[in-house]
C-alpha cells in the first residue's frame, strides 16, 4: 500500500504541477467545422455529460433548436425538434472535442470558435463567442432576437477579430489569458461570474490591433461596444484557457485529480485524470440564486454549463474570496464568498502559484481537486453560475450558487479503487 500511496502522491504533484505550469493563449479564429476535431455537419456539441434529446432540459432543447434554426436545417422549431428525434442531428458533449460552452454550451458547425494553444504543452482548446445576459441561446433562447443576434456576431464580430488576432500574432505569440486571469483575480474577479476587470483588460490589450485591421470604422466600432459593454467577453476564453490547463492535467497514471467537472441541465458529471475519459454523473442540482424581477426558485433549470471548467483549474467559485462585489450578482455574503474559497482549501492538492487572493494575504487559490479528500471531509467542490429557466425560449433567470453532489466523487473513487486493486 504504501508504494501505491508514493504513486499517487508522485501523480497528483505532475498532474497539478502541469495544470499550474500550463500556459494558454488566444492564436486565432474559425468556423466551428474547420477547427474543432471531428466536428462536422448535423452534429451539435453540448455542455456537460452524453445526453439526449428525449433527457434534456428546457433550456437545452431551446439552445439545440436555437443552433438548428441557425445553420438553417431546418425552418421552424417543430422541425428543428423533429430532425432531433428522428437522429438526423448527432448531439455530443464538448469535453469529447477538446471544447467548452457556458450553460447549454451548444456549439454548431458554422459557429465561429475561439482557438487557445497551449504554449506549454502543446494542447489546443476552442470555445464559442459570448452573447451577453438574459434571453440568449446559451440560456435555451431561441427567438429571431437570439438568431438575430448569433447571425451579426457570425458576420460583423468574428471578421473584426479574427482580422484583430492575425494582426496581434504579426507581433507576438497570442494573448495570454493566464495572466489576464491572474492580474484580473488581483482586481476584484473570481473569473467564473465575475469578469469585469478580465474583459477590461482584454480589450486594451486587443483594441489597438483591432484599429489596424484596415475594417470599415462602423463595424469596428459595433464589434468593440458590444464586447465593452458585456462583462462576459472574457468568460469563453477564459473557460478555453481553464480546459488548456486541465487537459495538460489528464490521462496521468495513478492520480485522483479531478479534470472535468460539468452540468447539461439534467446531470451533472465528472472525470478523474487516471481514469480517461470515463463519466462519472449523477442528477444536476438546482442553484440557490438571486432572481431576475418575477422569477424564483420554482422557474429554476438543474444546473448546466461547462463553466465549472474554472473551479477545475483552481480559479472561478473556488476565488470567490477574490472577488467581494459577486455576492451581489450570486447572491450570499462576503463572509460567505471567503469561507467558500477557505472550504475548497480542504480539498484540493495545492494552493496556485499563479492565481493569488489579495484579501487572503496573496495566498494561491485552492487548485487540484482531490476526489480523496473529497469523501474525507465531505466538501464538495462549490462554484458560482448563471440560472436558466426551466422552460426553453425565456433565458436566464438569475444567478447563484450550487455545490457538486457527493455521489459522483464516490463513484469516480470506487472505479479508482477497482482499477488499482484497492
């Protein structure tokens, strides 16, 4: 035993040490079928576990519809439904493709996608643009306001920055999003629900390239208000960069860090780095939040969203201590966002060597969630998220709190444990 107790010891430092050391950046754009592997026509990705249509929530089935009636394969949204069940549209999660999505997380094929390069270790990762707040397709919206908005991100948005990238990489590597997120934790963000400091410092970075990619002056002024005035710009990357830094975490022998966690609105669902990429689910909890004007806790989805990719990489609800001014957006107390990042301590491998909380004395942020002391203590991993309701079409709701259930870290352990001859 006690040779398997060095092993894993020896696997969890390399797997935290890789997810630490890992070092993403922004290198370009593309249409989702051109640069996610093994995307293709009449599929669709998703957040979370495997699902299907018949199992999926109401603001899943709003986004698939949503994604359908966007690539145009079909008309309306009875037909877009019908395509669906009839299995003429492949529905696969996005952790199978190297991508993420927040909430629904759907992703298309004419979609355009960020792509993040690991200068590191050499991994790639890709992630949709960020529509805003409320009703959104991520959300389960799917009206022509949604579809209206999706197509003038597809032709005005991803021109000017797919033009502002290969301007930017005339000069350098990319945008590094690992220092925007360490500078932007420094700055009052936990960079899960908060990313007002990040999408700030991104788009100084960017602006000054975005002015020379020779553009009309119109469409570049459009693309930068609409990403100003959305504190979420910064979150699709920055939960590309979280799957860059996981991804270098995964697939080592022996180690019980956790490098998945993920929701689709009906499951909530987990990997363990030894384990491959083996589901480990159990039922999706429903958020304790702060609700939009006429809404409660009765209109609430079960959570979703890949987003928790943050918490996986030692940032997001797990900084919640970072970033003060979220319990107004989450809901809770201050006391509250800092006992939660003082719990998440309790399980997980390291404290970040990067990632530091100015109001816990620039201590690292708890990093490297540890599936055995997990069931030691009893804690599991907490984060921050967006609400949706629970019917397709109306969006989000709110925004809150909600904590992983047990089950999936005893089942992952139990399969550890099966495999190791524990």
């Amino acid at each position: 035993m006690s040779s398997i107790r060095e092993e894993v010891e020896k696997a969890n430092r390399e797997a935290v040490e890789r997810m630490m050391e890992s070092d993403p950046l922004w290198v370009d754009m593309g249409l989702a079928k051109d640069k996610i592997p093994g995307m293709r026509d009449y599929m669709l990705l998703h957040a979370g576990p495997p699902l299907t249509w018949e199992r999926a929530s109401g603001p899943m089935k709003g986004a698939i519809i949503g994604a359908i009636l966007y690539e145009g394969w079909a008309s309306t949204p009875e037909e877009a439904e019908n395509l669906v069940k009839s299995g003429q549209v492949t529905l696969e999660p996005n952790h199978h493709h190297s991508s993420v999505g927040p909430m629904a997380g759907v992703i298309s094929p004419s979609m355009p996608v960020y792509e993040v390069w690991d200068r590191r270790w050499g991994n790639r990762t890709y992630s949709n643009l960020n529509e805003g707040i409320g009703k959104v397709l991520r959300y389960g919206g799917y009206d022509e306001e949604v579809l209206g908005r999706l197509r003038w991100m597809s032709e005005v948005l991803y021109p000017v920055l797919k033009a502002t990238i290969k301007e930017l990489r005339s000069e350098k590597e990319g945008v590094s999003l690992k220092s925007i997120i360490a500078q932007a934790l420094q700055m009052g963000d936990d960079c899960h629900n908060r990313y007002n400091a990040a999408t700030s410092l991104f788009l100084r970075e960017i602006t000054p390239y975005m002015m020379r990619t020779g553009h009309d002056k119109k469409m570049i002024i459009e693309a930068y208000n609409f990403m100003n005035a959305n504190n979420f710009t910064m979150l699709n990357l920055g939960m590309a960069a979280a799957k860059a830094m996981t991804l270098a975490a995964h697939n080592i022998e022996y180690s019980t860090i956790v490098t998945v966690m993920s929701r689709n609105g009906t499951d909530t669902g987990i990997w363990l780095s030894s384990l491959g990429d083996r589901w480990f689910t159990a039922p999706a909890p429903i958020p304790k939040g702060v609700w939009f004007p006429g809404y409660s806790d009765e209109d609430a989805n079960p959570d979703l969203g890949d987003s928790s990719i943050t918490e996986t990489a030692g940032f997001g609800g797990f900084a919640m201590a970072a970033a003060p001014a979220i319990v107004s957006w989450v809901g809770g107390s201050v006391q509250l966002a800092i006992e939660t990042t003082k719990k998440m301590y309790e399980i997980t491998y390291a404290k970040h060597k990067y990632f530091q909380i100015p109001y816990l004395n620039f201590q690292g942020t708890p990093t490297g969630i540890d599936v055995r002391k997990v069931l030691k203590t009893g804690i599991t991993p907490t984060i921050n998220t967006g609400v949706a309701h629970k019917k397709a079409g109306i969006g989000q709701i709110g925004a809150g709190i909600v904590s992983f259930p047990l089950q999936l870290f005893k089942d992952a352990f139990k399969a550890y444990a099966e495999k190791y001859g524990l």
